[in-house]
C-alpha cells in the first residue's frame, strides 16, 4: 500500500484503485451542469465553465497514473431528510479538507469531490474576485463529465446502499 493509499484509506475506508480505462467522461454529464441541475453552474470557481472546457479536464485527469476512488454511506432518517444530507454533505467536506491537507506533502495530486463548492457562503467567482480559499477548493467528479453512477457499477462499487442512505464519492489522483 502506497503512502497516498494509506492516507486516503484513514478518512475514507471505502473505495479502491481503479483502472484509468474505467473511467468515461461524457459530455452529458457535463450538459447537466450547464442546465444548471445543482443551482452552481458559472457561479463557482470549482464549476463550469470556470474549470475549463471537458476537454482540458479530461487531458489534467490523464496526467496522473493512478486514480483512487473512494466513498462514503450516511444514514438517514428517511428518503426525504434534507437535514441529515446537508449535514452529511458537510462532513464529507470536512473529511475532504482534511485529506488533502494530510495529501499536501505526498507529492502531485487532484483531489475530486462531490458536488458544487459549499466553503464560503456567497462565491466570488460571479464578482470576477479570486477564490478567498483557492488551498481548499475541491472540483467534483461530476463537473469533470465523470459517469459517477457507471464508474462506481463498472468497478464492483456499490452506489446505492440501501434505503434511507446517501452515498457521496470523491477520487484522488496520483503520479508514481
């Protein structure tokens, strides 16, 4: 197990390596972003078109060797509880951070994320201002035109895990 394996595995012990050939990006994934589905699309740093176009996302993504998805399952009270989403939103945000600061030291990465940016109350990217935490902006899996759903299905994951559950995923990418 590599450093960076080991590190991810503490804050999320779910997931695994998964092969590059796995991964599609689709431009329909991407659609659903500027159809703006999660209320975020040009008014966030870390969503489009602020990102770039999938093109330049996909030729990042491919300058990593490795890619390591992982996940987290929150429990819920039932299928319409908002609260325990967004507080489960928030700890994945937090668990997040919190790997990426442990991540800093370990060389080049791309950390990937679930959902639009939630750090500060109002972005400024709809201003024309710089990001106030650029360190701790994390882009999701999503914004990058990932299948999320067919990535998780593809490589033996489950994303649905029951009733009364959510599931939010994220990856890291690695080089060597």
């Amino acid at each position: 197990m590599t450093d960076i394996q080991a590190i991810v595995k503490k804050h999320f012990p779910l997931g695994k390596e998964i092969p590059f050939t796995s991964v599609e990006f689709k431009e329909e994934v991407r659609k659903l972003c500027e159809q703006n589905t999660c209320g975020k699309y040009d008014k966030c740093w870390t969503c489009p078109p602020a990102i770039g176009s999938l093109e330049a996302n996909i030729k990042q993504f491919k300058q990593y060797s490795h890619f390591l998805l992982f996940y987290h399952v929150y429990e819920l009270e039932n299928s319409f509880d908002w609260k325990g989403m967004m507080e489960g939103g928030k700890d994945f945000t937090t668990r997040l951070l919190k790997l990426k600061k442990e991540l800093a030291t370990s060389g080049d990465f791309l950390l990937l994320g679930a959902g639009g940016c939630n750090l500060c109350e109002r972005c400024t990217y709809p201003e024309g201002k710089p990001c106030r935490r650029p360190d701790d902006a994390i882009i999701s899996l999503e914004a990058y035109g990932i299948d999320v759903m067919g990535l998780m299905k593809t490589n033996g994951l489950k994303y649905n895990n029951g009733p009364n559950t959510m599931t939010l995923i994220g990856g890291v990418l690695y080089k060597d």
